[in-house]
C-alpha cells in the first residue's frame, strides 16, 4: 500500500511563536514523519528542530526538490511513498505547491495513486487578500513580473487592465531586494483611483499591510515615507476602479 503524501505548511519567515502560526495537529503529525521532500534540505532541519522530531533529526531522510532539479529525477522521490512510507513536502515558505516547485511531485503522485493530503497553514497568498480589502471574489496570482522597466510597465498596464474589465484582484511579488523599485513602478503605471495594496513580511511580529490608491501611495513617495519593506518577503495586490 502506497503512503500518503502530506503538504506540510512551514513559516513564511523567522518566528519565536510557532503555535501561532502552524497548528499544533500539524505539528505533531510532522514530527512523527522520517522522509521528507523540501526546497532546501538545511532550511527544512532548522524547521524540523524547531517542531520537534520523534527520531533523531540524523535519522530523518530529507530529499530535494527544487527548481534545478530535473523533471526525470521527480520519480525517484516518490520511491518512499511506493513502499508505504508517508512523506512530507515542506516549501520553503509557507504552503508547497502554491508558487512552488512542489506541484510538479504532488501531480505526479496523483498520477501514481498516491494520496495527497494538504494541512493547514500559513499561505501568504490568500492572506494578503484576505488583508487587502479588495475583491477576494475573483483574484489572480500572477508570480514574478518582468525585471526589464519597460517590460514590467507593459505587464502592468495590462493586469490593470484586466483588473478593471474583469473587476479582479490581480496578485504578484517580486525578489525583496527590488520592493521600492516595483512600488515605483506601480504608481507610474496605474491610474491614481487604482487601488494597491502591500503587505509585507505576513504572519511575523514585522507584518505591515496598507491598501491606499495610487495617487495616495505617489503623494508618500514623492514625501520620502515608501514603506519599509526593503528585503522583506513582500505581497503587491492591485484593484482597478
């Protein structure tokens, strides 16, 4: 009988209070599992200590999946799973398989009869909406825009559009380092009446989500008070009026 592959939610940053953010269910079911399947091996056994291991954490096999790995190493990784060891897919942050990696292993263990059984857990994705105040009715994630200016600027102007036929909240994020320079890019391409949201470092004791229009957020700008989320993990959300 084929083990069950467990989506296992980690922090979406440094926290003292993990019970705050991981259930305690979770937690105990992810300290009694010996395999593992994560972006990062090191990262996952900073995880692992901090939620507690039945075995020695030496004794536990963690396996890695991220984007160098080739698409013909993926069915090794379900070898545990096929000899009916149950298996935890930890992302890097927050969920697996939501703008991660993992989906690709979690579509091929439904294509092998494996069980697939998400946990709860922190996703920063649905709570920066949930945060945001604009629609959650309808919204898009729409991962990482174009680094080129021009480029990013077309992009822009397209998702507003599309935000303002569709009236749909249109999500993105962007490498931390480069927070101000997508901010920027966002009010000189939006219209001023456009709603943008930014939520930034989500669920730790740094969080900080503001929604304001696009003039709102060019008058604080052109004031010197952008936000401070330079390296910090951040959500951008935009709403079309």
């Amino acid at each position: 009988m084929n083990g069950t592959l467990y989506l296992i939610p980690n922090t979406l940053g440094p926290t003292d209070s993990l019970d705050q953010v991981i259930p305690q269910h979770v937690q105990h079911l992810t300290s009694q599992l010996t395999h593992f399947v994560a972006e990062n091996a090191k990262t996952a056994r900073a995880f692992l200590k901090q939620v507690g291991t039945a075995k020695p954490i030496q004794e536990i096999a963690i396996s890695e999946l991220n984007i160098n790995t080739p698409a013909q190493a993926l069915q090794a990784l379900l070898e545990p799973l096929k000899a009916g060891n149950d298996v935890g897919l930890l992302s890097e942050a927050g969920v697996p398989a939501v703008a991660d990696p993992g989906a690709d292993l979690v579509r091929l263990a439904h294509a092998n009869n494996i069980p697939v059984r998400p946990l709860v857990g922190p996703s920063s994705i649905l709570m920066s909406v949930m945060a945001s105040g604009l629609n959650g009715q309808s919204f898009a994630f729409n991962g990482y825009l174009p680094t080129d200016a021009a480029l990013r600027a077309k992009r822009l102007k397209e998702l507003e559009t599309r935000s303002r036929q569709e009236k749909q909240t249109q999500l993105f994020i962007e490498t931390p380092y480069r927070n101000a320079a997508m901010l920027e890019a966002l009010v000189s391409a939006c219209n001023g009446a456009t709603l943008i949201c930014v939520a930034t470092d989500i669920s730790l004791a740094t969080e900080t989500i503001h929604t304001r229009t696009g003039a709102q957020w060019k008058s604080l700008l052109d004031s010197g008070k952008a936000p401070d989320f330079h390296k910090k993990p951040t959500v951008f959300l935009l709403l079309a009026q």
